[in-house]
C-alpha cells in the first residue's frame, strides 16, 4: 500500500498540506471564540456567574435562533447539513439567487435560517478539522487524497471491510477493540510491505522490518492478533504493569496461540540433565536452588527449539516508557525467550516472516491507543534508536498530555477561571510534552505570544465526537452537566462557595473563604469541589442528584480525583464542613430541602438548553483543536533529518463512528 497522496487528511477544499498548517495556525491562535470555547469556559461557571456565559461567549445575533431550535437540530447544521444553501452555493431546491442578504424569505426546519455568522463560524470549524470519516480510510493498494467534494464530516460508518480475526484470537475482545484491531492489524501488515516498497534495490533484506514493538500494549489483544495468522509476525509487547503483562499471557494461552504451561518431556534426557547440572553447581559451590534455575533454563531452551522455522512470535517486555530510548527492550530482544505461537494454529499455506535471530533487529514502533505523552515518546524511538526503522502510532487521551511552553500572559477577557489543575499543568515545562514541533513551538501568535499552547480544558474537549452523538445518549450526558452546574449555583447561594469575580478566581467558585475561617475550615479555603462519579439512580431528578452529592461531600475519605490524595485530617474537615452546611438529611426524599432542590431544577429547566448549546458548540470546535495536536506530530516527524516529508503522514485507519480516535501517525526512516 503505497503513501497517501496527501500528507494529512485533509478537509475538503485544501489539496497543500503546508497551505493547511499555515491556515489552522492562524485560525487556531487568532479566533478568540474558538479560544474561549476551547479552553476559557468551563461547565461549573454556567449558571454563578452574571452576565451568564450563554450571554457572554455567544455572539448576540446568535440568540434568538439558537432559542428556537433544538439541540440535534444544533448539532445537524454543526456536522451534517449542506452549508452550500445558506450562501447561494447548494442545490437542493433553494432559491440560491437570492443569497444570505435575503434569508429573512427564506425557512430553515420550520424556522429561521442560520445567522450568516454562524455560518461563517461553522465553515471556519469544518475547514480546519482533519477528516476522519470512513472516505478517508483506504483499502490496501488504493491511494486517496484529503480534497473531496463532500462537506459532511460524519461519514464515519463507511469503512472498507476487512478479514474478521480468528474467534480464538477475538477472545476477550469487545466488538470495538474487534474492529480496531483487525483493522489496524491489517494496516500494520500494508505498512510493512510499503516500506518494504520505499527500500532502496541495493539494501540488503536484513533492512526489512523483524519486529514489530507494541508500545503500551496492556492486554496484548493487538500483539495477539500480528502474531497470529496471516500476518505472523514477531511482535515485542511493551508493558510497564506485570499484572497486564500477566493478564495478556494467560489470554494467549486461553486464545490457543501458545501451549499450556504443563509441557511434555523425554523424562530420561530431563532426569540427566538436572543430574548433571546438580553435580556443575556442587562442584562450582552452588546451591541446589541454582542448580534448579540452571535446569529451568535448559528446559526453556529446548522447548523453545520446538518452534517451528517461520511462525509468529510474542515476547513480553517490562518496561516503564519514560522517553523514546529503548536501548533497554532491545537488548533483552534476543537475551529473552519469546513465547511461541503454536504452529497447530496456523494454516499449512500461510506466509511466514523470516526468522528473525542471527540477525541485527529492525523495528517498528506500533501502538492501538496511545494515551497522552506516550505517542510522543512511540514518535521519539525513530531518532533517539538505530534499531527503529518505522513508527506507525494511534493517539488518544489529549488530556493526559503534559505542557511544555508555561503558561500563556494573554488571559482571555473575561473568562477563564482558574482551576488549581489548569496552574498545575500550564506550569509543568515538560520537555516531553506538547507542541513537539519547532514550527509549532515558534510560532508567533497574533496576540504577541510565542508558541502554540492548548490548556487542558481545551485538550479534554478534544476527545469529544459529537458526530457520534444520538438523541437518548445526549439527553443522559446533557442532563449530567446540567445537574453539575446548577449544583454549584446551589453551593454559590448557602454561601458554601463565593461566585468568580476576577478572570484568575476559581472556576465556578471557591469554597468561601469567610465561612471557612469561621467555622474553623482554613484548609478549605479556596479549594474546589469535586463530586466525581455517583450512582445512576442519582441522576433521576436534581434533587436526587443533590442528596446523592451530600451524602458524597459528607463522608470522610470520598474521592476527589481532581487533586492529590489529602490528609485524612483535611478530609474530615471537608466532611464536617459540608455536613454543616448542607446534612444529607435535610436534602432526603420529603424533606424540606429535596422540595427546594426540585424548585431549583423548575427555575433553572429553560436554562438548559443555553448549556446544551454551548457544550454543544464546545465539542464541534475542539475539532480543530485535535486537529492542531495531530498535525504537530506530523510536523515533528517532518523536522527530523531521518524521516523528511514525503516520508511521514496521517491518515484515518478504522470507523470513526466505532472508535473515533482514529488517526494514525507514520514515519518511515530514511
């Protein structure tokens, strides 16, 4: 399968991927709304702060006609609907020659049509968000570019077809993983023949890929499926935690790809050679459990003699990915015994990748799932590691990645509270974190700022996909954020927080200082509140959501994931405090405090649509902002003197509407 013709998967309309990176730079350091959207507004100010946020972030002429529609109606024109009407552009019975200047004759789903600068906003949106739908994915063989003629942006179940994996090898998957990894398996084993493809004729064969490294590979469901037929390959599973590392070989003996632990012996040859090893550890003054570790050894060797020439293989490595070295794995590739795959799995006809031993190892780098800075190390092994002939890397997870340019002088006007992890990470100066690229990291922005910086608010809406959004499922998540927030206005009124006055207060309202202080609280003080995951019986009304909350922020030890683990004096301060102020016992059913919770709901119901829109809106812009992540990659791999253009791209390699991290970033050594 040879390179696609773009670079990136680009949206339509762009055919230079260079022309692209220079657009979305711009778009994604110069629109103050997509900046606000994407990293100023955070749920928990939606409902203590006056004006609203509804009022504030959105442009006025936006209001009345996102009032009068719904949500899914919202998210059609977002993702779905032909923009080419609302210019005069489309061709779908509209009356084009009259254009946007006379859209008051014209009717959109029973209403009025879209705000021109809504339009404007959303084609802004579209045109720099990396097209991750089912057209971009290719069949092996077929070249495809980033131009199309389609503007929607949500084909995301229209994939080609691959082999289904083996039911022993599908064994413990779900029927996501399933289609990720048959998917990517297949992709792996393309890549492999293109770069086999871009080698020169006078390299000799030993040049071709031996091992594929599985950066992270937790349970191992990818490594087990290349190991396996057809693809058979020698696969080195990385993988910090034993207990995963443990997990991943029991699956593979359950999946049939390697023997049960019990194995057969010719008993007399066993019987002499721990004979004869017991008489080498007496005569050398070794102990008899030496003597047992040297017979061990020898066995292990013989049973892996048993492999047959040709078949897959699996090697599981404990290591903790801190960078791209991986001088430490490639040493133990030959020094360790690789678990075998069982030859009987294998049919008598398929392909067998050479035997790798004898020979230097040349890698490449894979991984499914990358989360945070661990595809930034998986794109570090091609510079820091001769061995490391390729990266082939699915990130996910934008959140977890750490910053390395500080935090920003330019403070949003208006907005953005601060919230202690927003310092806290804007403050990491990691120089493993993001932007990789020196294009990025350089980049002069139009508010005199040096460098592209995405905060973490902006990164967790990044792993958002609204296209995928059905109308019961929003309804759940929607009504979740909606009992959030109003249960910080509920806080904000019993003077349990005070409401953000300043851009630098915290967001949605610290815990009052002054009711702290007097009720003997001082390590509560300016301390966020966390109420982390309740019960789904919680969420049948607000004021269920509430007393579930109390119960929660009342009991000493409840968890707060947002900070570090705290004393267990502070947590039972936190507990008397909110005890104090709000007894779960005032907020049961038929209590006084449960009829005005449900009052609190009735007020503040019209209100949450304005949250719907604007969360919805949110998710739809963080488009670019995965967008400016991914190309920063590419750009990196672009920068490195080993790999250059031309020999490093992105592309879609599964269904974006089954698992919609999707884009997979390539390098190929030179």
């Amino acid at each position: 399968m040879p390179p696609p013709l773009t670079p990136l998967p680009l949206p339509p309309g762009w055919t230079d991927a260079d022309v692209f990176v220079d657009s979305l730079l711009a778009f994604g350091t110069s629109s103050l709304l997509l900046r606000t959207l994407c990293g100023g507004v955070h749920i928990l100010d939606f409902f203590t702060r006056s004006p609203s946020l509804y009022e504030t972030v959105l442009p006025a002429e936006w209001h009345a006609w996102l009032d009068e529609h719904d949500v899914m109606d919202l998210l059609d024109l977002l993702m779905r609907e032909d923009l080419g009407p609302f210019d005069g552009r489309g061709s779908a019975g509209e009356d084009h020659d009259t254009g946007v200047e006379n859209a008051e004759t014209r009717t959109w789903r029973g209403g009025a049509v879209p705000p021109l600068s809504l339009i404007e906003y959303i084609k802004d949106i579209r045109r720099h968000t990396l097209r991750r739908d089912g057209a971009a994915i290719r069949s092996p063989g077929q070249r495809v570019g980033g131009n199309s003629n389609d503007n929607n942006i949500n084909e995301g179940n229209s994939v080609n077809k691959h082999p289904p994996l083996p039911r022993n090898v599908a064994v413990g998957m779900t029927l996501k993983k399933q289609h990720e990894v048959s998917h990517f398996a297949s992709y792996v084993a393309s890549l492999q023949r293109t770069i086999a493809d871009m080698r020169p004729p006078c390299l000799p064969s030993s040049t071709l890929i031996t091992h594929l490294v599985d950066f992270g590979s937790g349970q191992n469901y990818l490594g087990r499926a290349l190991a396996g037929a057809p693809y058979n390959a020698h696969v080195i599973a990385v993988e910090s935690k034993p207990h995963n590392i443990q997990g991943a070989k029991n699956m593979d003996v359950l999946a049939k790809l390697v023997p049960k632990q019990g194995v057969r012996r010719n008993k007399k040859e066993w019987r002499a050679q721990v004979l004869a090893a017991k008489e080498e550890a007496s005569r050398a003054g070794k102990s008899r459990r030496e003597a047992k570790r040297v017979s061990e050894m020898s066995e292990k060797a013989r049973e892996k003699e048993k492999g047959v020439e040709g078949k897959g293989t699996i090697q599981y490595v404990q290591h903790r990915i801190a960078d791209g070295d991986l001088g430490a794995v490639i040493e133990q590739i030959e020094s360790m015994d690789r678990l075998v795959v069982d030859s009987k799995t294998l049919p008598e006809d398929s392909k067998r990748n050479p035997d790798p031993e004898g020979a230097d190892p040349s890698l490449m780098v894979i991984s499914l799932h990358s989360c945070g800075n661990l595809s930034h190390h998986g794109l570090r092994t091609i510079t820091t590691n001769k061995a490391v002939t390729a990266v082939a890397l699915v990130g996910c997870c934008y959140n977890l990645l750490t910053e390395r340019l500080g935090p920003p002088s330019y403070k949003l006007p208006q907005l953005r509270s601060n919230h202690p992890r927003l310092e806290k990470t804007a403050n990491a100066h990691d120089p493993h974190g993001f932007p990789m690229s020196k294009r990025f990291e350089e980049y002069d922005c139009t508010d005199g700022e040096k460098g592209v910086r995405l905060n973490i608010t902006a990164r967790m809406m990044a792993v958002q996909a609204p296209q995928n959004w059905g109308r019961e499922d929003s309804r759940r998540f929607f009504t979740r954020h909606f009992y959030r927030a109003l249960l910080q206005r509920v806080f904000l009124d019993r003077g349990i927080v005070r409401a953000p006055e300043a851009a630098d207060d915290v967001v949605g309202g610290s815990i009052s200082t002054a009711n702290a202080r007097q009720e003997s609280h001082d390590g509560l003080v300016n301390t966020p509140i966390t109420i982390g995951t309740l019960s789904k019986s919680a969420y049948a009304s607000f004021a269920a959501y509430v007393h579930a909350a109390s119960v929660k922020l009342s009991t000493p030890g409840g968890p707060s994931p947002d900070t570090s683990p705290s004393t267990s004096g502070t947590e039972i301060s936190r507990a008397a405090f909110f005890r104090a102020r709000m007894p779960p016992e005032a907020f049961a059913p038929g209590a006084p405090g449960w009829a005005e919770m449900e009052e609190y709901e009735e007020r503040y119901r019209r209100r949450k649509h304005e949250l719907e829109v604007v969360w919805s809106l949110m998710a739809f812009s963080a488009g670019v902002v995965e967008a400016m992540v991914v190309v920063d990659r590419w750009v990196w791999l672009c920068e490195q003197e080993c790999v250059g253009k031309g020999r490093a791209w992105v592309e879609a390699v599964w269904g974006f509407g089954v698992s919609p991290r999707n884009l997979v970033v390539v390098g190929v050594k030179k």
